[in-house]
C-alpha cells in the first residue's frame, strides 16, 4: 500500500519509475504485436521467475548481479526450449511456449516459497511488483539521489531507442516481410534474436517494478492502442510511448486519488496502470474512427438510413408505374409493412428525401421530383437486372430472386448495371414481365429516367 498524503519527493519518483518501465517494455512491444508474438513477453516475464530465485537464494540480496543475469539467462533458456519444441519435437508453438514458460514459472514459485524465510523476497512482491518502494531504495550519482530501479529503466529505455534507431529499417522489413528481408541478406533469425534479447533484457530491468504478470499488459496494450489507430511504424513508436506515459502518469493518480473518493485505502500503482491501460484500450477499440465499434455502428446506422430512403424512392416509381396515387401515409405504411420498420424512421426518411429535393407534395400526395425520378429509377433498374441475371445467369427460380435483388439494388453502381444487363442478354423486362427503365446513367443531376418498351 502507499501512503495516503501526497508526497512530491515519493509520488513523483514513483511515476518517473512507472513511465520509465512503461516506455521501455512498449519499445519491444511494438514489434511484439506486430510480429504476432505478444505472448512470448507473457512467457518471458514468467520464465525468468528461477533465475531471480536462484539470485536470491545464492546472495539473500536483490540487489545484485547475479539476480539480473539468472533472469537473463531463463529468459534466453525459454525462448531456446520454445524453439527447440516447435522444431525437433513439432509441438505447435504456441502449446510449446506455454508449456515452457509455465514450467518456468511454477519452478520459480516453488524455489521463492521454499526460500522465503532466509530471503527478503515476498511472492506477492513477486508477481505484483514494488513500485511504491522504488524511492526508499537510492543510489547516488554526484549529489543527486536518485532511485536505483529507475537508473536501470532509464538505461534500459536509452538502449532500447539506439537499437530501434540504429536497426529501424532491418526491424521494419523483418516484421513485416520476413522473405523480403532473406532476400535483400538482413538475416531475420538474427533480428528475432535481438528483439527476444531486447524483450528479456526490459522484462528482467521491469520485474522488480511492475511484477511478472503487470509486466504483460506494459508489453502489450500501449502497442495494440498504438497499432489501432496509426497505420505506420514510426507513428506507432511514438504514440505507444505517449500512450505508456500516460498510463503511469493516469495509474498512480487511480491508485491514489480514486479509492479515497470511496472511503478505501490506496491499491498498489502497478495494478492501477494494468487497469488504466486496460480502460484505455477499450476506449480506443470502442472511439477509434478506423473501424472502432462506435465507428461501425455509425457506419451501420447510415447504410441503413440510405436504404430506407432509397427504398421510399423505388416505392414512390413504382406506385407512379402503376398509376396509383402516392401519398405520404401510403408510402410510409407501405414500406413500414414489407421491411418492417418503425414509422418513426421512414416518416424521418421521407421528410429528408422532400428537403433534398427529390420528393415532392402537392394536393395531399407524393411526387418525384426530376432528380429524384432519376435516382428511383436507377434503384429500380438495378433492381430488375438483378433479377433477371439471377434467373437467367445463375438459374434461380423467378420467385426466389426478389428478396436477394432488393439487397443487392443498393450497391449497384452504373458500371456493374452495365455489366449486369450485358451478362443477362440486355433484357427489356424482369422475370415478373415488369419493364426495366432505361436511365440516362451519364451523371449530370437530373438526368432523365423513362420506361423502356416491353420487348414482345
């Protein structure tokens, strides 16, 4: 727990270390996703697990080399037995990966249980991380003090950006085109080496931080935010870093502020940020104008509108065609009853289609307007070619085609007319013997629409 009074010297280096380990496991992150192996980071904060115990149990110090290099070494331990099992034994990799890593990590668990009383080592610290004790524990360099887990993040984060830097292109190519970068000689065993050393090195530097199972969601979500809303790699390293800096900055102000709102006491800032992020990425999935949910709906909703008032223009043809009278009320019934919806919603589309112009009332009854014959008699046109290259192309019984032309009228555009009267042998009449109109399709407003003769 942390304390309940904000502290400037102790909050603020709490989020210094936060966004230091945030920003350096997201750097690796991104390739991760983009390669399609956020797992593995899951595996490796995992597996390296023994080689912190084993440093632990040797020294009864965290604060040391061994601890780092044993990690370093189960996590390269991992991804060796990771590829040796999908290699030699055939075993699917990712069964393989998590068949290693929980191995690993249950090791682990059992060596931390077995030492706790001779180590100063807390599972729960473990797997949770110590973010709150991070400024208690201090080395100096000149006359500053400074907290010592974010003098290794930072250098982790330094690192991580000269070889991003230095390497841009050959981890570009690799990620994304791992027969290109064969061929142009870029090696990419060699690349996926680097970025699982760059991926071990950043889960070792985070784990003290943010624990084992934290660690993944630093490696994953800022990426993923990232990758939905950017669609190039240099934008995606930058905007995941300011999503990872936000997270720190946002998940200890949560893990602070927020309880107390509530009457609790402060939670741990590495589970504020794991939930901050994961708020965040479902913000993202839901608002993300490049195909988010409420992007889709939108999208969905507006077809649907288009229809509905596409379908009250081929009606009010059709009425014309038979000579009925055309009012409102029978326009609105009349759709309401075949495609079932409310009168709310074709009232609001007839009233759209009169202020654009294309519907007109006079005398109490419905009439289209220039364009708008236009328009309707294009969505009938298209309507009974589809039918008739539906009965006659693909051999569907004339009573089975309606439904289907009805649908596909509203993405028929003048080409595919075209081809849809070429196919169906330029029919002068539907499978119903109702004549298709001819429309002038040459695209200036108002263009004239008419029926055409009924061959004989």
């Amino acid at each position: 727990m942390i304390t309940t009074q904000w502290s400037p010297f102790f909050d603020g280096w709490i989020i210094a270390v936060a966004a230091a380990c945030a920003v350096a496991c997201t750097l690796p992150g991104c390739f991760l996703v983009l390669r399609r192996q956020s797992m593995l980071g899951d595996a490796l904060s995992h597996a390296v697990l023994p080689g912190i115990a084993i440093g632990f149990l040797v020294t009864g110090s965290r604060a040391n080399w061994i601890m780092f290099a044993g990690a370093i070494i189960a996590a390269l331990v991992t991804v060796l037995l990771t590829q040796w099992l999908g290699k030699r034994a055939r075993v699917d990799h990712g069964a393989a990966m998590g068949v290693v890593f929980t191995t690993l990590f249950a090791l682990g668990v059992v060596l931390i249980v077995r030492g706790a009383d001779s180590v100063e080592l807390d599972p729960h610290i473990v797997l949770y991380g110590a973010l709150e004790l991070t400024p208690l524990d201090l080395i100096s360099i000149g006359p500053v003090a400074v907290p010592r887990a974010f003098v290794v993040l930072a250098g982790v984060v330094v690192a991580n950006l000269l070889v991003i830097t230095l390497l841009f292109k050959e981890f570009r190519i690799a990620a994304f085109d791992p027969e290109l970068a064969k061929s142009l000689g870029l090696k990419p065993e060699l690349m996926h080496a680097l970025l699982m050393g760059m991926t071990a090195v950043t889960t070792v530097a985070a784990f003290e931080a943010v624990g084992s199972i934290i660690v993944v969601a630093m490696l994953v979500v800022p990426a993923s935010c990232a990758r939905l809303l950017v669609g190039n790699l240099r934008g995606m390293l930058g905007l995941a870093m300011l999503f990872a800096l936000a997270t720190a900055i946002f998940g200890h102000l949560v893990a602070v502020e927020l309880p107390h709102r509530f009457g609790f006491g402060s939670v741990p800032t590495a589970g504020a940020m794991a939930t901050v992020a994961g708020l965040l990425l479902v913000a993202v999935v839901l608002a993300n104008p490049r195909g988010g949910v409420l992007a889709i709906l939108r999208a969905r909703w507006a077809f649907h509108l288009r229809t509905t008032r596409e379908d009250l223009l081929a009606l009010a043809w059709r009425l014309e065609e038979r000579g009925s009278p055309t009012t409102s009320h029978d326009l609105c019934g009349q759709l309401t009853a075949v495609r079932g919806l409310s009168t709310t919603l074709t009232a609001h589309c007839l009233r759209r289609l009169c202020r654009n112009g294309l519907l007109i009332e006079e005398d109490g009854s419905m009439r289209l307007t220039s364009e708008g014959r236009h328009q309707a008699g294009s969505l009938v046109r298209s309507h009974r070619l589809w039918e008739a290259w539906l009965a006659e192309a693909a051999g569907i019984a004339p009573d089975h085609v309606h439904e289907s032309a009805m649908r596909l009228e509203h993405v028929t555009d003048q080409r595919m007319r075209e081809q849809l009267a070429k196919e169906a042998g330029t029919p002068g009449v539907d499978p119903h013997g109702r004549p298709i109109p001819e429309v002038d399709d040459s695209g200036s407003k108002g263009g004239k629409a008419h029926m055409r003769k009924t061959k004989k």
